[in-house]
C-alpha cells in the first residue's frame, strides 16, 4: 500500500518542533523517543506499520487546540487517533508526522436522563458510555465487536455500528453533537443536545470523515432506555446460501429484529472453542434477537422460527435463560479474537442489498477457490454489512498481495450488485485506491472540496480515503 515520501525538512526540524509542542503541553503529553513512538505504528490493520515523528496525548480540548494549532503553524501532519482498532488503517501515521491521541480525555461531562443524552469526552470507549447510565436503566446503542476498546472517537470517524445497527442504527443514528477542533486550533460546536440542528447539516459531514476535517473532542450521545427483556434464537443451515435466503425472508416479512448475525462454518468452530457458546454443528449460523416484553418476544420469535423452518434448518434453538443469551453473544462478539488465535487474516467490509446475500456468498466461495485462500464469513446479516475475514499467511512471501487483490474483487462485488465500499470499517488506506469504483471523479472532486474548506492545506490525516493519484496536489499545495 503505497504512502507518501515522507518531507525530509519537517524529519529536519523534529527536535524544535516538539520543543514547540512541549510549551504548549505537560511534558508527559509528548511522546518523540523512537523506541516508545514504535506503540503507535499501527492500527488494527498490522499488516502496514510506520513509527510517527512524534506522539502527543492531551487531556482537554484546549490542549488539543494548542497541539493542532502549532502543527498547523509548523506545516507538520496530524493523524488523530482514538484507541487504535480500526481495521482500514485509519490512524496509520507517515515518519513526519504527529499522532493526536485522544485516549487520556474519558471523562464524562453530563448525563441527562429526562432529554436521553449524555455528554462525554471522545477518548471514553464505547462500552464505559452504556456503563454510566446502565443504573439508571439506559444504554449506548451502537455496539461494535471491538466495543470494550474502541474509542467513541473512532466510532464518530468511522461511523461505526454494530450487531444491532439493525434496530437502532449506526453512530450518525445516536449522534446529536461534537466538539470539533479544526486543524489551525478553531473550537466549533456543531448540533448540540437536541435533533436536527437548524442549518447546514454538519454533523452529517463530520460522522465518518474519518479525521480529515477536524479532531472531535467531546460528543453528545442519544441514550436510550433499556428494553424490558430480549432473546436470541440459534438458527442452523446446511448453506451459506440458504442462511442468506432465511435473512431476505425475515426482513421481507417486516419483520425487525434488533440483530441478525450470520457466522460460517470456519467462524462458528472458532468462536465455539474460544467461548464455548453452545453453537450448532451447521454450515451457516443466524443469531437472531428480538426484544420487548414477554408477549412481544414471542410473538416475534414465533414469526421467524416459522420462517426459518421453510428453509429447512439443521438446528432451531432459542435462548432459555440469561445465561445462555449472554454466551450466545460473548462468542459473536470474541469472533476477531478467536480467528487471529487460529490464523493470519485481513477483515473486510462491504455492504450490500440483503437480497443479495446468497449471490454475494456463493460469489466469494468461488474466489475463494480461484485465488487459493480460504475465507471465514461472519457479518451483519440484516443490514448487509459483510466482514469476509480472508486467511493467509503474513510470513508467507506473496500471501499478502494475494489477500488483498482477493479482498479488491469483493468489494468491487459489493459495489458491483447495489453495496458501497465500507459499511462501518470507514476506507482509511485499505480501500482509498477502491474510491474510484463507487465514485466517478467529479463525486470525488466534490468530497475532496470539502476537505479543501476544513483543512486547506491537507494536514489531516494524510492520505486516507482519496485516491493518492487525485490528491497529490492538494496535500503538495
């Protein structure tokens, strides 16, 4: 994946950039010592690695202010970062650039249940936002895998959503409100703690900009009572294409379950040593959740199950207790973790139609045989958003490129039956050279012209999400 050179006159001018740095900042908020910048090399995308000039980590939005306004000053690159788990190398720095980390700004600033917002600083992760409020009977809705690590931060760059996106939506959802600190130090409230903010819709623009416009420090959060109860059925299937087909009918029905999340085979078999869940011997597994009361939850889950049945399941199990919930969702939720015990892989993220599902899984099982990598399936099967998890081996000369031109054919695939590019990954390096297949050039002029009004000169987080070769320019100006 190709970066940048790095500009040799800012590597020059190091020390008295970071001398600069440390007048603004406590002097434990500057990291420049090779051996700890190595830290922040990478994302969760490990395959690319680069050691930043320099690392700053502050602790109000003033110091953030301070930090940016002397980059901008100095001509330096920022990469902001929040905990450092995305998947498309989003917080990937270059050698002469600045990582902003946002991870020491966690607290929270206000809760409000009577308006059902909370108030926190975007370094906070996601799952301490639903542990503020879960006494008083709330919760954050979005929920990614990575919910235990991920900053709220990253969750606003990349739009990020989660197993149950499906009933409550992605970040843009439950966002009401950011701080936001432009590149030359500028401070702006955008929305605030209410809907729809009268205007320009701004926050729109920032949710998933993945850090080329500002550096969010503090965001207002919808948050939402608790649902009286919830329940997940087990559903078993002989296919992948026949598990697609169940979750089409289910969502054809109207019906709307909060989650449905599809594993396959390789998927199921490693979440089930690692978590030891209770999953079905089957080729293809749906998890399927509805909530309500008592005589809601059955009445849907009555619905689905007769569904499901049409298609002839190996295995229909619903939930009996708590328990049996709660490790029916640590296994989904453990499924990252339990593949990389088990094998090198590259995840992936684009969404499709759901109608789709079953063209889409049997296309993936062909290339998988054309290109000679196995591939693990596991997804948000009623929103479309795939996450084929593609196998290699990263010490095996060659494997890698081969992953990725793989990966390159499926999110072409994506594009190609009606789908987009990234669901809740964001593009980063991974698919900044895919932009092109979604988007003609003058859909790509005019995302790039906004960047211009935000961030003139093309310090923030460079060269991520555009096509290097249509971008040279603004970032050399």
């Amino acid at each position: 994946m190709e970066m940048p050179t790095p500009d040799p006159r800012i590597l020059g001018r190091k020390s008295a950039i970071t001398s600069r740095l440390r007048e603004v900042l406590p002097d434990d908020s500057v990291i420049d010592d090779p051996a700890e910048t190595l830290a922040y090399e990478c994302d969760g995308l490990t395959a690319y690695r680069c050691a930043p000039m320099a690392v700053v980590l502050p602790r109000t939005t003033a110091e953030v202010a301070a930090a940016l306004r002397v980059c901008h000053e100095e001509g330096v690159p920022v990469v902001p970062r929040g905990s450092g788990t995305s998947l498309a190398g989003g917080a990937l720095p270059s050698a002469d650039c600045v990582i902003l980390g946002v991870a020491r700004m966690n607290r929270v600033l206000e809760t409000n249940y009577d308006d059902r917002y909370i108030r926190v600083e975007t370094g906070r992760t996601n799952l301490s936002v639903s542990g503020a409020v879960e006494a008083n009977g709330f919760f954050y809705a979005p929920d990614p895998s990575s919910q235990l690590a991920c900053a709220i931060a990253g969750n606003i760059a990349m739009n990020s959503g989660g197993a149950h996106c499906l009933k409550y939506g992605v970040t843009t959802n439950n966002l009401l409100g950011v701080t936001l600190v432009m590149m030359d130090g500028t401070v702006v409230d955008i929305g605030g703690a209410h809907l729809d903010a009268a205007g320009l819709d701004l926050l729109g623009v920032i949710c998933g900009s993945e850090g080329q416009l500002g550096v969010v420090t503090e965001a207002v959060l919808r948050i939402l009572p608790k649902p009286e109860g919830a329940r997940p059925v087990l559903i078993g299937f002989a296919s992948n294409e026949v598990a697609g087909e169940c979750v089409s009918d289910i969502i054809r029905a109207g019906v709307l379950p909060v989650a449905i999340e599809f594993m396959d085979r390789p998927c199921i078999r490693a979440c089930e040593d690692f978590a030891h869940a209770g999953y079905p011997d089957c080729e293809a597994l749906l998890i399927v959740e509805v909530e309500g009361s008592p005589a809601e939850i059955d009445e849907q889950l009555a619905l689905i199950k007769e569904i499901a049945r049409r298609h002839n399941p190996v295995e229909l199990r619903e939930s009996q207790s708590e328990e049996e919930s709660k490790k029916i969702w640590l296994g989904r939720k453990s499924a990252f973790g339990a593949m990389g015990q088990i094998n090198d892989y590259m995840c992936l993220d684009g969404t499709i139609p759901v109608s789709s599902l079953p063209l889409v899984l049997r296309r993936i099982g062909e290339m998988s045989r054309e290109f000679g990598l196995d591939v693990a399936n596991v997804f948000h099967a009623g929103d479309g958003n795939m996450h084929p998890l593609i196998l290699f081996d990263a010490n095996k000369p060659g494997d890698l490129e081969i992953c990725e031109a793989f990966g390159a054919e499926i999110l072409k695939l994506c594009v190609e039956v009606g789908g987009c590019l990234t669901g809740e990954h964001g593009v980063g390096i991974e698919k900044r050279d895919l932009m092109s297949v979604q988007y003609s050039e003058d859909d790509l002029e005019a995302q790039m012209r906004v960047k211009d009004v935000f961030d003139p000169n093309w310090l923030l987080n460079p060269a991520k999400v555009f096509p290097l070769g249509i971008s040279t320019g603004r970032r050399a100006a």
